[in-house]
C-alpha cells in the first residue's frame, strides 16, 4: 500500500512508561534477582511462511534473518516467533548470565544473556523541523467502533486538529484505555537476549516447553524453572474475511486455546480524514491495547465489552467506513487491520510464598512469562488462497496472485 492511500498514524503509539516490577509478594519483598520473559507470535493473515520467500518478504516487514533485536515481541514485526529475555540481578548487576534451554527453542544447548546497550538514536535528516517548530498541519479523525455491518447512531466521533502559523486548535479529544507499562524498564544492570552477539531468529516450530536454568556470577543456585504448554508460543491467529468494503466485512477465527481475549482495530482512509475503528464496544479503546495486558485486565475488559470474549469467533465490521484504493489491478487495500490474542501470563517464584501471611518470606528470585499471537491484513482485500500459492509464474507466463497482491499491498 502506498502512502498515497494510507497515512501515517501519529497518534497510535501514545502509552505512559511506567514499569512495573513482577509482583512476588504481599509483604512488597522483591525478589533480588528478576527475570521477564516475553513471547509472541506475529503474522500477516493469509499469507504463507515467509521462509521461501528469502530477503523481499523479510525487507517488507523492516527486518533480516538474522537480524533478530530486542523489543520485536511487544508489536507486530517480521511473521514468525519471537522471545525477548531479560535479567536485573541486584547482586551482581550487568555480568552476563547464561541460560539453558530445552532443544525444542532449537537455538542451540544454552543463550547468553548479555548487558543491554541501547541503540543509538538515528542523526536528523536534512529538511526536518528545527526543535520546537510547529510546521502548518490539518488533521481529521473520525472514530467507529463495535462489531456490526451498519453504522451505529452517535457514530463517528470526529477529532480535528490544525495548526496555522505556529498556534494549534483541537477539538475533540481520544481518551484512549491506559494501563501502566509493564514491560521490563532495562538499561543499565540488566541482560538480555537477543544482543548484539546472537540475532538469531526464532524458528517457527521452536517450543520452550522444557526446563530452563540460569547460571552466573551471584545468581541463584536455585534459579531453575519448568515451561509447559501454557507458556510456549501461541499458534497463528488464523484469521479469514467476507464480504467487501461497500457491503462490510465480516472477520472470522479459528479459537486459540491458549487465548483469553481478543481485539481488533482498523486504521484507513475516508476522503481526507483518517479512519479508525475497533472491535470494542466502546469508543475509548486505545491503541495500547495491543500491547500485553494484565489477565485481570483482560477479564475486567471483556466484562466492559472492551475485548472480545475467548469463544467469540467473528466480527462484522461497518460497510462504508473505509474507502478502497483506486488504480490497483487486483483490487486495492481500504487500509489496515491488525489483530491481537491476549495468552496467559505466568509468575515463577523462588521460595514459593508461605501459606501463613506470617511466616517470614525472602524470595530469591521471580520469573514473569507472557505470551499473545498478533497478526495483520490489509482491508477489502481478497488474500484468500494466498498460503496455498507460491510466487513463481502460471503456465502462460503471467505471475501468480501472491506476487502481485504483494506489490498492492506494498505499493510495488
């Protein structure tokens, strides 16, 4: 899709960075030694596994083989699967810390956890505003939300920003849910994996199911914790759509066991206005959403109606909210959607807590593992078929669907 039919979206990334260490303990003793492990399993809907198709799908999604970095399980990346890992041992911070994994992760007999060093900030490039400077700007938002093919009444809300000679007028307002940030805050003390030393990608049929050990300088003898099936990779979210644009689409899922919830959320174009819209019954549902939540969040938003329930499998979007992209020769993209599994969230602690709020407890230390699936699809779109196909030419010479929905989607 090119940015002709698809403008940025600034405001989808506005989240407060507050971390939030995992809990361990009523008596508020944390652990001298932390250890948060994500997991996520990204991919776009309908389209097959992007091994064969070698550095041009890899390049489209912003990412190499390889090239793995630190912070892709939190939004949607490159399809495949993705772990981060990170330590604070307070009594030895930044020593690296080897861990050893089960052979599923098929990433060798152990990783090595080493100190976080932050990627330097890119230098500006010619032609951007000076600090401070507001260039003149017109922005016009219009907000749907809940699942159904009609527009309901009170719908859209409209939000519209200009700026005109360095003063600014706002009406409107996108509340937005928040929830504190409870990724691990890392910087100086903390290891991680993936670093500068192993980029290695994540198989797609890689499982931590198995015992994992953390050994190192100062760390805990006892620092050994088993993963089952509610902590491995999530599968695909498998997700399918009918109908078009004019007469709305309707979202249809395969049920993921391991998933708690869901969430939908639309960006898109309507004339010169940007299109938003999400499965929730409400109009404040935010972009954090996406990010991972807290289970009792999950289920306090499901009974909100701000989620979609586990069993839920469908979702029918309004018609005529979204307008396609004209000029394609497969039919063009009305926008983006993207999609998000809340999975389970598990704490490991060591010594277990005492059953008597009274007896003494000093924790060792505490693993925090979360998982979600994400996937991603361009709107009005048919990518029915595409994971049956390959991208090399039909008998008549001409190329198959695959490679050019990939040029429609990608502006190629």
């Amino acid at each position: 899709m090119s940015a002709k039919h698809f403008k940025p979206i600034y405001l989808t990334a506005l989240a407060a960075a507050i971390a939030v260490m995992p809990a361990a303990s009523q008596q508020n003793k944390a652990p001298k030694t932390q250890v948060w492990i994500d997991l996520a399993t990204h991919s776009f809907a309908g389209m097959p596994d992007m091994g064969g198709m070698g550095g041009l799908a890899m390049n489209m999604f912003g990412g190499k083989r390889g090239n793995n970095t630190y912070g892709a399980t939190r939004y949607g990346a490159a399809p495949g699967q993705y772990m981060d890992i990170a330590l604070l041992n307070t009594l030895k911070p930044g020593v690296p810390v080897e861990q050893s994994i089960p052979s599923g992760l098929k990433l060798g007999k152990s990783l090595t956890l080493l100190p976080y060093k932050e990627t330097p900030a890119r230098p500006g490039e010619p032609g951007t505003p000076e600090a401070g400077e507001i260039r003149d700007f017109k922005v016009r938002i219009l907000i749907y939300w809940g699942c159904g093919s009609t527009i309901r009444k009170g719908q859209p809300r409209v939000i519209e920003m200009s700026s005109q000679d360095g003063k600014i007028k706002a009406s409107g307002a996108m509340q937005g849910r928040y929830i504190p940030d409870r990724t691990a805050k890392i910087g100086p003390g903390y290891v991680t994996w993936p670093n500068e030393k192993n980029r290695q990608n994540v198989s797609n049929d890689a499982s931590t199911i198995g015992e994992h050990v953390m050994t190192g300088e100062r760390i805990p003898e006892s620092l050994k914790f088993q993963l089952e099936n509610n902590q491995d990779f999530m599968p695909k979210i498998s997700l399918r759509s009918a109908g078009n644009l004019d007469s709305g689409i309707t979202w249809n899922w395969q049920s993921i066991s391991q998933a708690r919830g869901y969430f939908m959320q639309a960006f898109g174009q309507q004339g010169d206005a940007t299109v938003i819209w999400s499965s929730a019954e409400t109009a404040d549902a935010g972009s954090g959403i996406i990010d991972y939540l807290p289970p009792t969040t999950v289920d306090k938003w499901i009974k909100e109606k701000v989620l979609l329930a586990p069993q839920v499998t469908s979702c029918a979007m309004p018609k005529g909210i979204f307008e396609a992209a004209k000029g394609r020769n497969e039919g063009g993209s009305g926008g983006m959607l993207r999609m998000v599994a809340f999975g389970p969230e598990t704490h490991f602690v060591y010594p277990p807590k005492p059953a008597n709020p009274k007896t003494p407890w000093d924790p060792e230390w505490n693993v925090r593992v979360r998982v979600k699936s994400t996937t991603m699809t361009p709107i009005g779109m048919d990518m029915s078929g595409m994971d049956e196909q390959d991208d090399e030419d039909n008998n008549d010479g001409k190329p198959k669907k695959k490679k050019n929905l990939l040029k429609n989607i990608f502006g190629g």
